[in-house]
C-alpha cells in the first residue's frame, strides 16, 4: 500500500527528526484497535514496505478484562489483512485498577497497560514499542501536567526505559487528532469501540475540551500551546522557590543591613 504523500511526509518527519525507526529495529506497536491505533499499524505497515532500510513490525493488544466481552475480529482481520503477526494479552486489569471507589482508574490502567505492553516486548526481544500518541494528545498532557501536577512537561518523542530496556516511540506526533479521523478510510477494518465507562471522561476529555472551547475564542490556542511546549521557547518564569533554611538566612541578612543603616544613620546624627 502506498500512503498519500502528506502522511507519508509527516511520518518521516517524525522518524527522522526524533531517530524513532532505524536499520534492524524490532517495532512493536501498541494496538488497542482503536482509531489511533490501527492507524498507527496501517502506516507503519506501508512504510515498511517503501523504507529504505529493513525493521521487523508485530502488534499487541492487551485485553482489560471487561465484563463486557469485546468482538476483537476487526483487529484481528486488520493485522491479518496487513500481514502483521498479533499477540493479545489477556490481563486482569479491569480488576486490578477499576475496584477504588471514587477515584478515577486511568492512571492506574495506564500503568498496567504499559507495563505489560513493554514486559512481552522485553521477552520477545522487540527494542521498540510505538504508541499511537498525537499531537493534541502531547498538548493535552502538557495542559494536564499544568493544571493538575504544577509541572511543566508533557510525553518525549521517544523515551528510554531502563527497566526493560526498550525505547518507547510515538511516530504520530505530527498529526492533529481531526486528521488521523479523516485519514480513517486508509484503514482496512473499523475501530473497535472501548467499553470502558471512563471513556470520554477522564482528566484528559476535560482538558480536550477546555482547549476546543478556548480555540472557539482564539484560534491561535492550540498551536501556541505547541510552541510553549517546545524546548528554547521563550522562557520568562519566577525563580525557584526558597526552601525553609535559605528563605531565613536571606531573612537575617536582610535585618542585619537594615540594622546597620540605621546604626549608621544614628552616629550622623
Ligand atoms: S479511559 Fe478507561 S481504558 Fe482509558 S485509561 Fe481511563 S480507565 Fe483505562
């Protein structure tokens, strides 16, 4: 399958600039079977055929074990039709992240999801996971991380796990979520919708929806939120705060000198 030239060029975009796929790579990637996801494995798959270098590709899905039973054949017919091997990993995550009441499970789910996506890639020797992270999702958690953990930072092109030692790749992040949705007719077989409960509400849907709402306001929001996330933006930030022993040293210091001028104002008199 050959990719229309605007894909194929904002995926290399992506895999040079960040050196996410090389010669040899063992890519495994992360399918969920969603939108993002299964056109993750469509691109990756033509590419393969067209890169000027060899890597091996295979999919992952890990099953959360929701008591609702999900139809998983349009992701197995999807790897089938694109010959890509799949393994399905069926998992207790449901149990495991869903049984704290009042507290929302996606970060725990996250967790396990990742940790068994990345443990079978160790054990089957893949050297990189590719997940299906896009741009709004990169700007989403810079958002999130701001507004919800005081930081500023959001997920890196390719990370380095040293547990596993595999490096973690998201070559789609130069796409806008509303282009993956219309390059959907590129992939063979639908996505499979989540019966998760927390879908559509977690932190992230909110902090989705309060940049769509800023955007109705100013169009610039999103792409500005792009370039304040990119490192040797313009920075003017307060300085650290002092810890506890510094703020009274300075404390000190500054009663000493003012104490001393006015000693001095004292003897002109
Ligand atoms: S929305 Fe559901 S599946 Fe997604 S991270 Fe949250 S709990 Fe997990």
């Amino acid at each position: 399958m050959k990719l229309p030239k605007w894909i194929d060029r904002r995926l290399w975009r992506a895999i040079v600039e960040f050196k996410l796929i090389e010669a040899g790579d063992r890519v495994l990637v992360g399918l969920s079977g969603g939108k993002d996801s299964s056109f993750l494995l469509t691109c990756l798959r033509a590419l393969q055929e067209h890169a000027p270098f060899p890597f091996d590709l295979a999919a992952v899905h890990v099953d959360q074990g929701f008591p609702d039973v999900v139809d998983l054949t349009p992701l197995t017919d999807l790897c089938a039709h694109l010959k890509v091997p799949l393994e399905i990993l069926e998992t207790q995550i449901y149990q495991m992240a869903f049984m704290q009441e009042g507290q929302s499970p996606c970060a725990r789910c996250a967790y396990f999801r990742r940790g068994f996506i990345h443990n079978y890639a160790r054990d089957h020797e893949y050297n990189k996971v590719a997940l299906a992270h896009h741009l709004d999702d990169a700007v989403e958690t810079f958002l999130m991380s701001q507004l919800f953990a005081g930081q500023l930072k959001t997920f890196q092109p390719k990370s380095y796990l040293t547990r596993t030692e595999v490096t973690v790749i998201r070559p789609l992040l130069y796409f806008r979520e509303k282009e993956i949705k219309q390059a959907q007719r590129l992939v063979a077989f639908p996505p499979i919708n989540t019966p998760c409960p927390y879908a559509g509400h977690s932190m992230r849907a909110t902090a989705k929806e309060l940049i769509g709402n800023l955007e109705k306001m100013n169009e610039r929001v999103f792409d500005n939120l792009v370039v304040a996330m990119r490192e040797g933006t313009k920075q003017d930030l307060w300085p650290a705060p002092l810890a506890k022993d510094e703020f009274r040293v300075l404390m000190a210091d500054f009663w000493h000198t003012k104490q001393k001028l006015a000693d001095k104002e004292d003897n002109m008199e």
